[in-house]
C-alpha cells in the first residue's frame, strides 16, 4: 500500500513539474492607458477562429493600480507556445468590449508588439509572438481608444 501511495505522489509531482515548466514569465509594458479605473485583460489566441469568435484559450486579468504616467509594467507568466494576444482596458469592469451606437470601440484595446492604426481588427499573423522557456523576453502594447 504504501509503495502504490509513494508511486501516485510521485507521478503527481512529476506531472505537477511539467506543467509548471509549460509558463515562462514574461515582462509586460502597457502603454497610453488613460485611466486607472477598469482593469486590464489579456486574451491569447492560437487559431485565426479562436480570435475570430473571440474565444481566447487563456484571459489574463490585470489590476490596474501601479500605472504611472499612463504605463503599466508587470511580469506575468505566459504559457509557452505560439500565439497572438489582445489586451482589453476593461474600464468599467463588465469583461466585454463596450461599443456606441455606431459599433465604435468605447474602451481601449490593443495587440502584443503590434501598434494598431487601422479601423478592422488585424489578422492574427501579425501580433503572433512566440514564447519559450528558459528565454528573458518582454512584450510591449500600446492602448488605442477611438
């Protein structure tokens, strides 16, 4: 009995250690955010029909209370892998993208290394960035609000 529970916590750590290696923590910089009120939210897609449909594989929630200057720097773990990230300034907190009346983003967005200035939403291909393990890098957004 004993050996079968020393086999299960073995098995468990081992499968424990191979997810925690799958994240890499990466340092992010947010850009011209124009209030603290709100939060921010990352999306990751890894499929054109995944940031098609909106439907992220991962979201990642950001408080918004060390900006300074309209900057926001923290250090978040990523998964390892290649995808494409949206950022959202949730700022009134209700996890959806706000629109007026004529469908014009009320809210700020952005893409991962990627200054977006056109009125449709990009291609994925061009904000993919890849993450891997063991590798110091940095991700940049720049908050757009129309």
């Amino acid at each position: 009995m004993k050996h079968r529970i020393f086999l299960l916590y073995l098995f468990l750590t081992i499968c424990y250690s191979f997810s925690y290696s799958q994240e890499q923590t990466v340092k992010i910089k947010v850009e011209s955010i124009r209030s603290v009120s709100g939060q921010l939210i990352l999306a990751l897609f890894n499929t054109d029909d995944q940031f098609e449909e909106e439907e992220p594989f991962k979201s990642i929630t950001l408080d918004k209370n060390s900006i300074k200057n309209g900057v926001l720097s923290v250090n978040v773990d990523l998964p390892v892998g290649k995808y494409g990230i949206s950022l959202l300034d949730d700022e009134n907190k209700n996890k959806l993208m706000d629109y007026s009346f004529f469908g014009i983003p009320e809210e700020g967005f952005g893409f991962s290394n990627f200054e977006h200035t056109g009125f449709s939403k990009p291609d994925l291909k061009v904000f993919t960035i890849s993450i891997q393990s063991n590798k110091e890098q940095s991700i940049s957004f720049k908050v757009r609000y129309m």
